[in-house]
C-alpha cells in the first residue's frame, strides 16, 4: 500500500502533510503536490494531516489514476519539505469536483 494525492489538492495546496512526512515523498507542482510512491512508507501521517481530504490510500477503488499521476510527476517535480503558504484563494477552492482535468498542471513548483 502507498499514499497518493488526489484531485482536492489542485489549487488548494495547503501542504500541512509535507512537514508531518518522515521520508520526504512530497513533490510540489505549481497547484498541487504529489506523493512519490517508491519513497512512501505508508505510515498514513499525511493523510490525517490534510485539511481537504486529497489523500487517499491506493487501495480505494479507482486510485489507480492518481497512483500513476503521482508517479509520473514526482520524477519530474522538485521534494518540497517544509509548509510553504497556501494559495490566497486556496479556501475557495475546497470541494470543488474535477479540479486536475479543468486546472492541473505539469509545471513544477519550487521545491523546498
């Protein structure tokens, strides 16, 4: 089992997982972070820790999209380590559905 990030996060980016995380698998994008599923121990710390529940195990029915969207963007992505500033709007975003198609991106962030 791993972790991965879902669509919640997209311009959300609140990033209360990333100083929780033990191992660093957090990759930041320019509206979301990711989790890099080889780096992941599965202890579940992140998933507690995020105000918008993105975080969700693999094992729920129909990760596999975010299993892949995590692994493929963590390879490119910098490792973001500490809580940054979440986005201004960041609060009107929560709960809007379908967020990765309309607004992902592949444009890294900054990294920490």
């Amino acid at each position: 089992m791993t972790f991965v990030v879902t669509d919640a996060c997209v311009r959300c980016k609140y990033m209360d997982c990333v100083e929780v995380c033990p191992v660093d698998c957090f990759h930041e994008g320019e509206n979301m972070l990711v989790i890099d599923p080889l780096t992941c121990i599965d202890c579940g710390v992140c998933e507690i820790e995020c105000p918008v529940d993105a975080i969700q195990a693999d094992t729920v029915e129909g990760s596999e999209k975010w299993v892949e969207i995590n692994h493929r963007l963590s390879r490119t992505w910098p490792v973001i380590r500490l809580k940054g500033t979440p986005p201004p709007d960041a609060d009107d975003w929560k709960g809007v559905p379908d967020k990765f198609e309309r607004y992902g991106s592949d444009t890294p962030g900054k990294g920490s």
